[in-house]
C-alpha cells in the first residue's frame, strides 16, 4: 500500500511538471508569435527618385515579391520629384529609406554636414551623365561643342555638371550656349534643330529620343564617365539616425533589395511588370529598353563583375567628390565617410553578378 501511495504521488508531481512544461511552451510560442508580428508591423516609407520606370524597379519588385515581408517589413514605396527631393525627404524623417543620385548627396552633405542622409548600397556604379546630339550636327568630340547650344531644365544633374565635363575635356565653357527649358520639350526641340544639344540620364535622353522618331544612327551620345569623371550615380541613402539605432532592419532591407536587384538583372522584364502595376500608362517596350540600357551601361561595369554590386571604391569615391567641389565650390569636402557606408551591405555572395 506503502508503494502505492508513493507511485501515486510521484504521478501527480509529473502531472504538475508536465502542466508547467506545457505553459512554458505556450508563452515562449507566444512571445515569438507576438514578435514575429511586431516585426511584420514594422512600417517603412521608401522614396524613388522619379516616376515608377523601368531602372528603379528592383524596390518594386522586392516589395511584390515579398522579400521585404520576410525580413519583417511593410514597405510603401512613392515616386518622387527629383533626387534632391529624395534626399530632402529622407533628411527630414518623412522617409526611412530613399534611390538618390550620389552627387546630388554629395552636394548636401557638404552644406549640411551633421543633417545629411547616408548612402548604404551602390547600384549605379556609373553615373548616367550624358550629352546627346544628331549625328549630322557636325559635332564629333567634346571640343567640338564650342559655339554650339547645349539645352536641358536647369535641374537637370548632367547640365549641372556640365562644367565639370568642360574642364575634364578642356571645352571652354564660356563659348557653349546653355539653354533651359522645360524638360518635356528637351527631345522635341534637338529632334526640331532647336538646339544643337541636350543633356540627361542616359538611358532616358536616348530612349526618349527613339520613342520621338530618331534612328540609333541619327544620334550622337558623350558619356561622363567615358571622359575620366568618376561620378557614380543612384545609390540606397538611408538617414544616419536611423541607421545607427536600427542596424539589423538596414541590414535586412538590403538583403531584400538585393534579391529585387539580383531579379531585375536576369529578367528585366519583371521590373517593368512591377513598374507598368504602378502606372497603368507607363510604355512597356520603351520601359524595357531603359532599364537594359542602365544595366549594360551604369549596373554592370568591369568594377561590378569583379566584386559585385553595391560598394564602391574608395579612390573613386575620394575622386569623385573631389570633382564635384570642383563645380559647386565647397567650402569644405564631405569625407567619404560621410557619403558612403558599406558596412550594412549583404554578403558578397548575395551581390555577386552571373557572368
């Protein structure tokens, strides 16, 4: 009877034990279920530089496939009105993460040193920068430009920069004409003989050229950076603030966007897809030329082949600001480090380009 009592007792310490066991494992499952919601309610605003297009749809195609989701994201993604709008909007907080061209960042840092955003992930190792004209307007080098006019909006990066391509080429910039006008007239008037030349992004200028009836052959391009001016172009900023208190969800969003990236690189017509889901009037065809153009000319370069996308190189990015004082006047150069972070950058493995 003895032995009874006590095979009864020590079944009812089990008993307990297990009950315990058991409540212990339904609030660990719910400490991690409430988690993993928190996570997924964790809001984020992104800006784009522009209109949704073809060469910044890697974001969009992230965001549809649900890459940010999984890294605990709920992401809205707006267009923007410029990339110094982009950076402004980041700056202020109204947005955690933004697509700007880097000299544009450049250009902010050096007058808002202690406020600037910071870039975080290299995408265009090249900048867009770019002069068109018609083939027959007589001008085959960049000396050639000299008494000729050069039109674009005053806003437009490669008009600003124009004096920098001046003095790298050794154009004297006095004796071009620089016109502004209304950026959607830019195309119009060089096909019209309005103006001898236009400058813009690349992959928008040319293509928007071909859209209006130009043959490839009617048309004459001069890249900045096939002349030694190492501008790069659009990179991830993100504000410094934000990155510094929250270093895991930076590190997360660009695991997500590189996977967007890696997407868009083996089958760009998803980028145009998730662009033409935006904006329903949006010229697919035209879009699809864009985007591959950017990618041959500004994200695949013999730099990203060898290490990826994303970073950059420090010579480069010294040269570059370097260059860009040169036009703007700084009174003080931003340091590098003030421009560029890669320590939240995936691993290399993540970045790396299929040959």
């Amino acid at each position: 009877m003895q032995s009874m009592l006590v095979t009864d007792a020590m079944l009812a310490n089990e008993v307990d034990e297990m009950k315990r066991s058991n409540l212990s494992l339904a609030a660990t499952a719910a400490t991690l279920f409430l988690s993993g919601a928190a996570m997924a309610e964790t809001e984020i605003k992104i800006t784009l530089p522009w209109v949704f297009q073809g060469p910044d749809s890697f974001m969009l195609v992230a965001a549809d496939k649900g890459y940010y989701a999984e890294e605990g994201l709920s992401v809205t993604i707006d267009a923007g009105r410029g990339s110094v709008d982009a950076i402004g909007k980041v700056a202020s907080g109204a947005y955690e993460f933004g697509f700007a061209d880097l000299s544009n960042l450049v250009q902010f840092a050096a007058e808002n040193p202690e406020g600037a955003p910071i870039s975080i992930m290299m995408v265009y190792d090249e900048g867009p920068f770019s002069i068109v004209t018609k083939a027959d307007s007589g001008i085959m080098t960049p000396a050639d430009m000299e008494g000729h006019s050069l039109g674009s909006p005053a806003f437009d990066a490669s008009f600003k920069l124009f004096p920098a391509f001046a003095a790298q080429t050794g154009i004297d910039e006095s004796k071009v004409e620089r016109i502004n006008m209304d950026g959607k007239l830019r195309e119009t008037m060089l096909l019209r003989g309005d103006v001898d030349m236009i400058s813009g992004h690349y992959y928008s200028a040319y293509i928007d050229l071909l859209k209006r009836g130009a043959k490839p052959e009617d048309l004459r391009s001069f890249l900045f950076s096939d002349f030694g001016l190492d501008f790069y172009g659009n990179a991830v900023i993100v504000s410094r603030s934000f990155a510094e208190e929250n270093p895991e969800l930076v590190k997360g969003f660009l695991r997500a966007t590189a996977r967007g990236i890696q997407d868009v690189l083996a089958d760009p017509a998803l980028g145009v897809a998730a662009a033409k889901a935006r904006d329903g009037l949006l010229d697919e065809e035209a879009e699809l030329a864009r985007l591959e153009l950017a990618v041959d000319t500004l994200i695949i370069t013999d730099y990203t082949r060898r290490a990826g996308f994303g970073d950059v190189e420090a010579e480069k990015l010294a040269n570059s600001i370097k260059q860009l004082s040169g036009v703007f006047g700084f009174e003080t150069d931003p340091e590098p480090s003030l421009i560029f972070d890669n320590s939240f950058l995936p691993a290399a493995d993540l970045r790396q380009i299929a040959q």
